[in-house]
C-alpha cells in the first residue's frame, strides 16, 4: 500500500514539473522571441502612410462602382425610351385607318435607323461639341462634350474630386440622347399619317436629325445660350423633345394639308375612325411604361431619392391627365372616347416632362390635372381650324409640350431645386412657389426661341422636299391606301378592306 502511495506521490512530482520546465525553456528563449520587437514597434509609425493608401483607393473603388452603376441606370433607362418606339407604332397605326397600317409601322420602324445614323454623324457633335452660344462646332462622326441633361459632372468632382470623375461614358450619354432624338423625329409621323410619302417622310427624319433637333438641343442641353443666359430650364423634354416633334410636325400638316374626306363642304371635321383601338391602348400603355425610362433616366445618375421622386411625380399627372380627359371628353363628345383618355395620358406624361425634378408629388397632380383638359380641347380646336391630325400628336406633344415648359416657372419648389444643386441665386423657384417672374421670363423665352426656330427650319425643309421630290401621294394612291401604292402590302391578308 505505501508502495502504492509512494508511487502516485512521484507521478504527481514529474506532472508538477512539467510546467515549471516549460517556463524555464521560454526564459531561455525569451532573448530569441524578443528579436522582432523592433520591427513591430516600427508598425504604429507605417499605419498613417498606409490608412491614406487605404482611403484612397476605397474612394477609388467606390468612385468606379458609383461609374458603374450610373452607367447601367443610363443605358437601361435608354432601352425603355427605345422601347417608346413600339408605343408610338402602335399608338398611330390604331388610331389610323387598316388601309395605312404598313405604312405607319413602316415609318415608326424606319425612323429610328435614319435617326441612328444621322445624329451619329453630324448630330451629337452639332448639339454637345464644343460651341458658341447657338450650335455646336465638333465636326463629322465626333461623339464629345459634357451632358447637360442635366449636367452630373459637378456631382462627380464634389464627391470625388481628386479622381477626376466625369461621369458615365460618352457612348452611354450619347445613346441615351439618341433614343431622345428619335422620338422627336416619331412625333412627326403620326402627324403626317396616311398622306405623306415614305421617301419624303425618311428625308425628313434625317434632317431633323441634323439641323433642327441638335441646334436647340445645344441651347437647352448643351451649354448654349437659354440655359447659359436665360436660365431655362427642362428636365427631361417637354420643349427638347415634345415641342421641337409639335411644331416640326404641325408645319408639315400645314404644307401637306388635310386628307381627303377630312372636313366636309360646310367645314366640318368629319370622324375618321381609327381601325385598331387594342392596338392604341397596347401602345400607350408602352409609352407610359417608356415614360419611366424617359423621365427618371434624364437624371443621368442612380440616385435612389432623385429617381424615386421623378417616378412619382411623372407617374401622378398621367393618371391624373388620364382621368380628366375621360370627363372633359364625356362632358363635351357625350361619350368617355377611348381616343381621347388615351391621349389625355400621354398629355399628362408630356406636361410633367419639364418640371418633373423640381415639383412637389401635389404640383404634378394638378399639372396632370389640366394637361388631361387641354388635349381634348387642342383637338377639338385643331378640328375647328382645319389642321388635320389624326392621332393628335400636336394636341399631345405640341400644346403640352408648351405648357409643361411654363410650368417650370409656375410650380418649381425653390427648396427642391436647391437640393438637386442648382443655383438658389439663379433659380429662384416658380410663380406659386413665391418664386417670383424670373422663371417664368425665363421658360417663355424658350418656347418662343423654340418655336420661331423649329418653324422656320422645318418649313425650309418642307418646302425644299415640296419642290424637288414632292411630300404628298397622289389622290388615288391616298384612296386606295399607302400600303398598296408605297409599299405593295397590306397589314390584314385575307381580309375585306374598307378603304372608305
């Protein structure tokens, strides 16, 4: 038993002695370990050099993501204002008869490809090149110049400013003002529907692309005279875009004229019915949708508040235009016309084109409140005067156009317009915002400037067409239908054309 304990006793000894040589091996060792002592006392003496390497190419990083992703906002937002091309063929060739269908679709297609071509050769240089107060001076095939619509770049050099940022590349900023200078060029085809000459129709989108649409574009979006000088001010196109299409279009309705069986012996406007209203509503439920490409894409960058309150305000005054356009049309017509709410929508969307960025969600009520009155009554009138139009494209894009571009000086909200960093000096905010008549002076200086440009030009163009190769097909062919004598087509094979 003592031999047993004896034995327990030592095995506890050896176990205790264990820990004790251990750390009578680290003292030995302990001059050893304390060699790199030095090299990390010298660490706390790296760590600012190496905390401002970090921070910089963290801002380096976040600059690059910030690129990437307004990048893809622009060029996605881009694709849905292409995708408007589909609305408007839609749209016109519903609200047209079937004898014209081909043709219709035909423009709407062909328009975007002439569009592509010319503004990439002579347009984009002539509107963001670098230039005086009027025009452009950057040569053929030149893509550059800052983007105005609005301009982003002071945003970029705030944020990052060591870097040099200058925003989304220029392909990116030159594709999304493309598809902005195609649906200018749009407007006029449904204006000029169902008479005009394809060939005459495809010269005349080429010029549009050259010498009408960049000129004033260089004045409103590219850093000429109104928004130099005059302070005008337009988001997204209610006068870029809208009124330039308006007044090019409603210059050739006039140098076209009315078509045949429009306006009776007595001077009445007779109803030529459209022959597809599914396919209209299609259409104008796709240019809505486009809309949201339209509106909040012009704020050129992802900026999750900015978007989301153009959204909101863009999308109010079409449901609102909608809705008041179906009463006004009730009211007036006895009938709440298809046509009609269709059209108040797209007034609505117009309307709010200009001032989306800088109203309240309340203000874009009220402007599409209005807009969705004016429409009916443009067409209306317009049928009274004897301006032919069969979808309403100047009622829509011409009138409202105009009235969103002076609601700028109306409805802007001084503290809005700071937030999205323009001048409080300069832009002082709208009429009913306390703002006072500078932006307002300002607006209606635009669409004056506008409209005696764009009419002038266009009837140059008009007339010149008029001359040499004529705009108008003959009386037979505009009987039987420009599917058959422009294009040897017809929309509907195999069924019983009524080509009243």
């Amino acid at each position: 038993m003592m031999k047993h304990w004896l034995g327990l006793i030592l095995i506890g000894l050896l176990i205790a002695a264990g820990p004790a040589s251990n750390v009578v091996q680290a003292q030995d060792e302990k001059p050893a370990a304390a060699e790199p002592a030095p090299e990390a006392a010298a660490a706390p003496a790296a760590a600012p050099a190496d905390l401002g390497k970090s921070i910089e190419e963290l801002k380096v990083s976040t600059g690059n993501l910030k690129v990437a992703l307004d990048t893809v906002w622009v060029l996605v937002t881009a694709m849905l204002v292409f995708f408007m091309n589909l609305g408007f063929a839609c749209v016109e060739s519903g609200m047209c008869r079937a004898k014209n269908c081909v043709n219709i679709l035909s423009k709407n297609f062909i328009v975007f490809a002439v569009t592509s071509l010319f503004f990439w050769l002579l347009g984009f240089g002539l509107m963001f090149g670098n230039g005086g107060d009027y025009v452009g001076t950057e040569g053929m095939m030149t893509v550059g110049g800052e983007d105005n619509s609005p301009a982003t770049l002071e945003a970029y050099k705030g944020a990052y400013g060591s870097l040099n940022w200058t925003g989304v590349p220029i392909w990116a900023k030159f594709f999304f003002q493309l598809v902005f200078a195609g649906t200018a060029a749009t407007i006029v085809s449904g204006a000029v529907a169902e008479r005009i000459k394809y060939q005459s129709f495809i010269v005349f989108s080429a010029l549009m692309a050259i010498v009408i649409y960049p000129v004033v574009g260089h004045w409103i979006w590219g850093g000429g005279w109104l928004a130099a000088k005059a302070n005008f001010l337009d988001f997204a196109g209610s006068t870029q875009v809208h009124s330039i299409g308006g007044w090019a279009a409603l210059t050739g309705i006039l140098f076209l004229g009315p078509r045949i069986g429009k306006f009776g012996a007595d001077g009445k406007a007779n109803a030529i019915p459209g022959h597809n209203m599914t396919a209209a509503t299609i259409g104008c439920l796709i240019l809505w949708l486009g809309w949201f490409g339209f509106n909040p894409g012009s704020t050129m960058a992802a900026d999750p508040g900015f978007i989301s309150d153009v959204c909101v305000t863009t999308n109010t005054a079409a449901a609102l235009a909608t809705l008041t356009a179906t009463i006004t049309s009730w009211v007036l017509l006895g009938k709440p016309d298809i046509g009609m709410t269709l059209n108040g929508c797209l007034a609505g969307l117009v309307a709010v084109t200009a001032p989306c960025a800088w109203i309240t969600v309340e203000s874009s009520a009220i402007i599409g409140a209005i807009a969705g009155v004016l429409v009916v009554l443009a067409v209306i009138g317009f049928d009274k005067i004897k301006i032919d139009d069969p979808v309403g494209a100047t009622s829509v894009h011409l009138v409202n156009g105009i009235f969103g571009t002076i609601c700028v000086g109306l409805f802007s909200d001084p503290a809005i317009m700071a937030s999205r960093g323009l001048d409080p000096t300069k832009f002082k905010g709208g009429l009913f915002f306390g703002g006072g008549m500078d932006q307002l002076i300002a607006q209606l200086t635009g669409v004056v400037a506008t409209a005696v440009y764009v009419i002038i030009a266009s009837a140059i163009c008009w007339a010149v067409l008029k001359a040499t190769m004529g705009i108008r097909v003959s009386r037979e062919e505009e009987i039987e239908g420009l599917d058959h004598g422009e294009h040897g087509n017809q929309a509907y094979h195999g069924f019983v054309m009524d080509v009243s």
